[in-house]
C-alpha cells in the first residue's frame, strides 16, 4: 500500500494555525503538526519524531529508549516512542520554567497494509471507503467548545485541547486499522465539524468542494483540512492469469 496526500486551510474570520506537514516517503510516514507559538516547534517536534522512526527501522533489533507496549504492533509503538521523546525534548528545551510553545501532532505510518497513528490533540481523522459515509475514527474536542459563546453570540477563537510539551507528561493517543485500496482518510481541524460532514461519500470527496462546504456551513471558522489517498502499490496488485 502506498498513499498520496493534499491539504488546504481556509481563513475564515478566527486565527488558527496553519499545520507545518511533512511527508517522508522512505517511512511511509505523514506528520503533522500544529504549532501554538513560534513555527519552529513543530518543526522540532517533526525531527524528533523522524529521527527516532529512521533509527528504528535502520536497526529493528535495537534496544528501544522507553518500554513498549506488547498490545501494540512494531509501527505503532515506534510512533508512541517518538512522541514521547517529542514531548520530553520541547517540555525540556522550551516550557519547562515557562510556556513558550505547544504543538499539535498527528503522525500516521503505513507499513503494508496496517496504518498506525499517533495523536494528541490535532485533527479528527474519518475514513471513506467504497460508498459509505465518512465513518470517525479520531474525533478531538476543542478547548474552546467548554467555553461560554460571547456575549453577541459568535463562538470563541479555536482553542487546543492537548499539546505536546507543557509537560513531562502527555496522554498519547495510539490507533490502527487494516486499509483497503481505494480507502480515503480526511483529516479535519475543526472548532465544530459541521454535520454536512458526516453526510459526505466517496463521490463528494474532491477537496475543493470539501472546503467549500465547510466554508459554507460556518463561513467564519478558520479550518484546515487535509485527503489521504490509499492505493495499492505495483507489488499488491494480484498476479494476472495470463492464460485466461
């Protein structure tokens, strides 16, 4: 399996952060991260994770810097491991005697046909496949949704609800799933995904008419959204009977 990914934010009337994305293709590996103060910390936390996934896939036999999880597969412990190292580098660099910056992080691998993901905070994570509607498979509340509305009514600016490295700690959510070909995740950073959302199938799913509907839905929201596109590589397509 392989995939192909496009993004895009949109404005809106309320600040949010454009995501800093990076896709490693020697990995088969997607990150992205959401920076709450100076770009630079989610380009840190980018090369932390990196770091640690190159070296656990050049040395599979290598003695591993945190335990890990014997619920979990291979690829999915290597991103629980890398966001932790993430975590303890920016707590230790940036936040530990004052906050300076908080990231945002979604990293997905996909080995063979099991994607694993890694998050805290970031964006919701649906799934597409054949003609069904999207179906959740990640959905992160915003901070800002615990808040009272102002008093003319219009919602509070986006707020996170977790961040990587405001402290020691972080809770990390760890996820997988099987992947078909043709399988489509959206990734969808949103104060309130509107429920037009939830009605979308494969046929609605380019991604100008998904910001456009959105946009529609909440036209003062600032969001970003992003497609991954799951495919079958060369060597997974079934052999052809020559003879038939």
């Amino acid at each position: 399996m392989k995939f192909d990914f496009q993004h895009r934010p949109y404005s809106g009337k309320q600040p949010r952060p454009t995501p800093e994305v990076h896709f490693e293709a020697s990995l088969n590996t997607l990150i992205v991260a959401v920076p709450w103060g100076p770009r630079s910390g989610a380009r840190k936390v980018i090369d932390r994770v990196l770091e640690f996934l190159a070296f656990a896939s050049q040395d599979k036999e290598a003695t591993s810097p945190l335990p890990k999880l014997s619920c979990l597969s291979d690829a999915a412990n290597n991103l629980r491991i890398a966001a932790l190292l993430a975590n303890d580098m920016l707590y230790r660099e940036d936040n530990r005697d004052e906050y300076h910056v908080g990231v945002e992080l979604l990293a997905l691998t996909l080995s063979g046909n099991e994607l694993c993901w890694v998050q805290v905070g970031g964006p919701n994570v649906l799934l597409a496949r054949k003609n069904q509607t999207l179906l959740s498979l990640e959905s992160k509340t915003d901070l800002s949704l615990d808040c009272s509305e102002q008093k003319n009514g219009t919602p509070l600016t986006p707020l996170p609800g977790q961040l990587l490295g405001l402290d020691s700690n972080v809770n990390v959510s760890v996820n997988s799933f099987r992947t078909r070909a043709n399988d489509r995740l959206i990734l969808l950073a949103h104060s309130q995904p509107p429920a037009i959302v939830y009605s979308w199938t494969m046929a609605d799913l380019q991604l100008d008419k998904m910001i456009r509907d959105v946009a529609t839905s909440a036209p003062h929201r600032a969001f970003w959204l992003g497609s991954l596109d799951i495919s079958a590589e060369r060597s997974d397509q079934p052999p052809i009977d020559e003879a038939a």
